[in-house]
C-alpha cells in the first residue's frame, strides 16, 4: 500500500458487509449526492483528494481554480480526505451512495470497490491521447476483471539516498543508471560505511515493512502470488524470501542500523541527518522532507533502484476513479484528463516527490530537476515499474495487516527463521481465504 494509506481489518470486514448492498447499484450510473446539476444547466462535480504534503495541496487548489476558471458550466468542489481514512471513508460514502464523482486513491486499494460495482468502468470514458500517454505496464495495475477502474498519476519506487559525502570518505563511487548497485553491492558499501559505535552503513524503516519488501522482491522474480487476480494462489520460495534474507543478514553483520525494525519510514532522517546512515532506502516521496528538513550543507543523492535479476518494482499508482453512481461521468473524465495534462500532473508529482506516470509529464519534470539529487536516474526508473500479482487480491489488505506485517517483523528481529516465515505467510494466507 502506499505510505499514506492504511487499510483496517475492521474496514476490510466493513468492505465486505458493503458488498452485500452491490445489488441496489444497476446500469452505468444512478442517484448521487456528489455530482449536482444546477440551474442554467451547470453542473457541480465533487473531487476528494488525499493531497497532505503543502505543495502537493498548492498544486491541486491550482488545477481545481484553473479548471473552474476555464469551465463555468461544469464546477468542480475540491474535498481535502484524511489520508489515513480514505479506505475507510469510501467504504460508508459507498453504503450511503453519497461518494464523490471523482476519487483520489491508489491501485492497491480499488480492485475490491470496482468488483462490488461501486466504480465506473473508464475504458470507453478515456480520451485516446491521454491512454496513450501511460505505459501499458502501469494499465495493468488499474484493469480490474478487463474493467479500466481508475486513472493513473503518480507512482512511488524504494530507493536508497546517499549522503555523498559519507560515500566519498569511504572510498565509494556512487553508481550509475547505467551501471546500478545491485543487493550484493549495497552490503558491501554498507560494510564500508559502518565504522563503529552508532555508525551504521544503512538504515531503513521498516516498522510497516510489507510494501517495501514485497516491492523490492519483484527484482529477483518474487512475485508472491499467481492465478486468479481476485483470490490467487500464495507461493513463498526462495525468490521470495531473498530481500528480507538479506536484510537480515545485514543486521545480523551490524551493518544495517538494529534500530530499522522498529522505526517509520521517515524516523531515520534525522540519523541520516546526523551521520550515522551513509545509506536510507525509503519511498522516493522522502525526498520532499529531506528538502525541507536537511541541515545546511548537507550533501545527498538518490541512488538508482537496486538490482537483483532485474530492477523491478510494483508500480501501484496513485489514481483517480469515477463512483458508479455519479450521474456526470462524461464531465468528470474531462477533469480528469485535465488533472493529468502534462503541466498539472508535472506539479503533483513535484510536490509529492513522485514519478509522474504519463511520459509527457516525467519529460517536464526530468527537464525541472535535470541533475538534482539523482532525480534523473529516479525519473527513468518508470519502465521497471510493474503490475504487481498481488495488487488486486480480495484478501491482500486483511493479509498483510494481520499476517505479513508481524511475520515480517519477527523474522528480521531474529525471533522466527526463514522456514517459519514462509509458513507463517502461507497459512496466513489461507486463513484469511478460508
């Protein structure tokens, strides 16, 4: 999931009490207390957006402003959602059939809405121009059942930033998009890096370490899941278990920082701030805090993506859906599309920190940040983003809250080993198939 959303077992449990209601919802559309037609025949159009960090805010109050300026007669009422209730908020807008026309979410979290019917198939509703502008690969993570149930935007991937100036007192040239770091790499520098006392090589908060570890995995072919889409079939081999081995044999060398197991993703940047991590790897969005809070003459870089087999990452983008029920898709499309011109969607991903998903708006942005921070070999990084197997399992939310989270935990803490990991998340997911 990505960092901003947290899905509950009681909202999952809640998702499926809504689903026994997916009967009342018929045709392409029906009654909704978003979309409201006034007199005149201007029509007001309800957008919820998670949008939290400041210029991310700024930069969707602007497309929303510009919008209204442009489009008298089809007002768009921009809603701010607590990040950390959106799952949860959708489930009882859906029950009440009082949703926004258009919502901000992420892949991981729409396949279950789109099943139950409370989102609109988009397929024919998307202009030509802009289903060209994304990738085929990042399609895939929002088609639910051959159903298109939310447009793309913006796309996070792990990666390891640098204090450049740790790396070159130890001797380290950093690499290249050409010539990447890959894991073996990484614990080898990391060894370079640890030089005593509280002086680690790497850090990475894993307090929620179930998105990152999964992602990460898809480099060495650890897909975790195969089969149907909504309730697949769980294989954890060797390939999966190879990123969480080798952090753990990391911790295990006293190169990576003990500390990361119990730390978010942002607890390390005062450490790395201060010091004591040469390496973090986090979600590329940290780069906006690190902006922002890094002390004066602090002198960092983004590392391009680790390699394993390959370099692949779970593309799960940020999206935008239609509700079912919104009796104005047609005009909320055409905000859509407006959201994700190349200039507006350029702003969104600026201010989050993000990977714009559509190839018009990374080429605005990698002219923007051209040779900053290693944005370059970040912006580049899109066609290694991939649909990830386990995206759109009916089960995942529940799964990795209840099982993958703590088993994940407990096995780089040193409390369980491989085996029992492996068995931990397979009859975990059985159970909660069961």
């Amino acid at each position: 999931m990505n960092r901003r959303l947290t899905v509950t077992v009681t909202s999952v449990a809640a998702l499926t009490l809504v689903g026994t209601l997916s009967g009342c919802i018929s045709g392409t559309g029906g009654p909704s207390t978003g979309a409201q037609q006034t007199s005149g025949g201007k029509v007001t159009i309800s957008f919820s957006s998670y949008a939290f960090q400041d210029l991310t805010v700024k930069a969707t109050q602007e497309i929303v402003d510009s919008w209204n300026a442009a489009n008298p007669d089809i007002h768009v009422n921009y809603q701010k959602i607590d990040p950390n209730s959106v799952h949860d908020k959708l489930v009882t807008q859906f029950a009440g059939n009082s949703a926004p026309d258009v919502i901000h979410d992420e892949a991981a979290d729409i396949a279950g809405f789109s099943r139950q019917g409370y989102l609109a198939d988009l397929t024919a509703l998307l202009p030509a121009d802009l289903k060209a502008d994304v990738p085929a690969s990042v399609w895939k993570s929002v088609t639910i059942d051959n159903k298109i149930a939310g447009v793309p935007t913006i796309a996070q991937v792990y990666n390891l930033f640098a204090n450049t100036g740790s790396l070159k007192a130890a001797g380290i040239t950093p690499p290249t998009a050409a010539s990447p770091w890959t894991w073996d790499d990484l614990a080898s520098n990391a060894k370079k890096l640890t030089t005593g006392g509280d002086v680690y090589g790497l850090a990475w908060g894993l307090k929620n370490p179930t998105a990152g570890l999964m992602s990460s995995g898809l480099a060495f072919d650890g897909t975790f899941f195969s089969g149907d889409e909504a309730k697949p079939t769980i294989s954890v081999t060797a390939k999966e278990l190879e990123v969480p081995g080798r952090l753990k044999a990391m911790l295990d060398a006293k190169v990576m920082a003990p500390t990361s197991v119990s730390q978010g993703g942002s607890d390390v940047l005062p450490g790395f701030f201060a010091g004591k991590y040469g390496l973090i790897m986090a979600g590329n969005y940290v780069e906006t805090q690190i902006e922002q809070k890094a002390p004066a003459g602090f002198s960092w870089t983004m590392l391009p993506l680790l390699k394993g087999l390959n370099q692949n990452q779970a593309a799960g983008p940020q999206t935008l859906s239609i509700a079912r029920q919104s009796t104005h898709q047609a005009e909320s499309m055409k905000f859509i599309a407006y959201y994700l011109k190349a200039e507006n969607l350029a702003k969104i991903a600026e201010g989050d920190a993000l990977i714009p998903v559509t190839t018009s708006a990374a080429a605005i942005v990698k002219k923007d940040l051209a040779g900053k921070h290693g944005w370059d070999a970040i912006l580049d990084s899109g066609p290694s983003l991939v649909d990830a197997p386990w995206a759109k399992a009916d089960k995942f939310p529940q799964w990795k809250t209840e099982t993958a989270t703590p088993a994940y935990q407990e096995f780089l803490a040193g409390k369980i080993d491989a085996t029992t990991l492996s068995k931990r998340l397979t009859d975990g997911w059985a159970k909660a198939n069961g």
